[in-house]
C-alpha cells in the first residue's frame, strides 16, 4: 500500500519520523529495527492493542486498514512494514541495507513480499489461534466499531473467525503451520551455507523476518527442526539495536499484560 493520504489530517503538520506502532507487534518492531540499525530519531506513537486503541476513526484516518505501524514523515503517510522499510532506505540511504550485487536485489524483494505474504494467513493466524483470540477479545460495541471503520475484506474476514466469542478452528491453525514449515524451510535451506538471507550482507531481508521469529517462539511454533534459522536469529537478536529495538518492547508489554511467560530467556506476549 505503500504512502497513504490521510483523513485524520492533524498528521500533516508533524516533522520529522513519527512511528505508530505497538510494543508487541512484529511487524512494528521490524521497521522500530531499521530506524535502530540507521540511528534515526524518531517520536514514538504507541498504540495499545489491548485497549484497542487502533479501533478509532482517529487512527483509521492515518492508517485506513487500522493496522500498525504507520510513519509519518515530515506529513508524508506510509503504511504496511515492508513499504516502511523500503522507504526508509530509500529517504534515508546511509547506512545501507540493500548493499547487495544488483543480481541479488531480487533476493531481498522475494524476502520482503513473502514476508508480507505471510502474514495474514500464517504468521497472524497461528499467533490469533494460540494466543491472541483469548487475550484480545473486543467488546460488542468495540466489534461494532471495527466493523463500520474496517473496509478491507480479507481483515474482516479474518476477525470474522473470532468475533462474538468463536475461535479459530483446528484446521485453521494446521493450515498455518503449514505455510510456516514450509517457509521456514526454505529459510533454512537459504541460511545453511551463509550468514544472511541474501549472501554476503545483512539487508533488508532480515531485518523484516527477524522480529517475527521472536513472535512465532511467544507463539510456541517450534525452531527445532530448523538449526541454520536458529543460528541466523541468535546473531541478530544479539545485536544491540535489536534488544532496544524488539526485545526491550516486548518485555514492556508483558509487564503490561501481566503475562508471566519466558521463552529462551527473552519475553513474549501477544502481537497484532
């Protein structure tokens, strides 16, 4: 989706990087990675998901599917993870994350579009059917809200399967992991002669899927059988941009919850 016009239009007037996001989220902590990773300052937004804090014709008019994160820079809106992270490399080139033989951009676009791909029906389904439906659950008049703001169908139809107390169902939750294992399994056969997802370099690319290892571990999908991602997340999750930028997050929100749960030493808790 990319750079948005938006209704709510108190945004315009903002300098400079302003991040909407939630602590708990994957798909926030990837772009909250890159601004790390390139040492920008930026204002923090943060929407809380447990309060539904998203669900309001205020954060609609900035993102109009309702989802985090959004930037805004200096009024300019843009939505969707991916397209975050793109634009940020291409306004703000140095440090550079798509530093890669022109042969292997290619790599980083099939990472990033798979990452995106994914996340509906894989990543955010697995997550709803373990956790998320039981601890989010919205009120009637908070459903009633989410559904005359929310225009987007395949949305609707997701939080259709848990709305007025149903739950996702066995089926949906093995089609999930599925699409997980075989991911994940190309992922492994990727990281199993290199360091990165695309040789040579750290880019783009792991900086959107690490972050949802995190998620997917709080999750309990199980890494075992894939020892070359294992490695590959354990070097990025000791980075230090990535404890600020992800871990440090994601113990707030299980503080916040009241969520007593550590997995491989790290916090997890639910994501949007």
């Amino acid at each position: 989706m990319g750079i948005v016009v938006p209704t709510n239009e108190a945004v315009l007037s903002l300098k400079g990087l302003h991040l909407y996001h939630a602590n708990r989220s994957n798909c926030a902590a990837r772009v909250r990675l890159l601004l790390e990773e390139k040492r920008l300052d930026w204002t923090s937004h943060h929407i809380d998901l447990g309060k539904k804090e998203n669900i309001s014709e205020e954060y609609f008019g900035i993102n109009p599917k309702g989802l985090v994160p959004s930037l805004v820079h200096d009024g300019t809106v843009v939505v969707e993870s991916n397209d975050i992270l793109v634009y940020l490399e291409e306004a703000f080139p140095e440090p550079g994350f798509r530093s890669v033989p022109a042969g292997q951009q290619a790599e980083i676009d099939h990472w990033l579009k798979k990452s995106g791909d994914m996340h509906l029906p894989a990543i955010k389904t697995f997550q709803y059917s373990k956790i998320n439906s039981r601890l989010v659950k919205k009120t009637e008049d908070e459903e009633t809200l989410y559904w005359k703001l929310q225009k987007d169908p395949d949305l609707l139809a997701f939080h259709g399967k848990h709305r007025q107390g149903e739950s996702f169902s066995e089926a949906d939750l093995a089609g999930a992991t599925m699409l997980l294992d075989e991911t994940f399994a190309e992922m492994n056969r990727a990281l199993t002669d290199r360091e990165w997802l695309v040789d040579g370099a750290y880019t783009l690319a792991d900086i959107s899927w690490a972050p949802t290892i995190t998620t997917l571990t709080g999750g309990g999908y199980d890494f075992t059988p894939y020892p070359a991602v294992q490695r590959w997340y354990s070097v990025i999750s000791e980075r230090p941009q990535f404890e600020k930028a992800v871990l440090e997050w994601r113990r707030m929100a299980t503080y916040a919850a009241g969520v007593d749960r550590t997995i491989s030493g790290t916090a997890s808790t639910i994501q949007e």
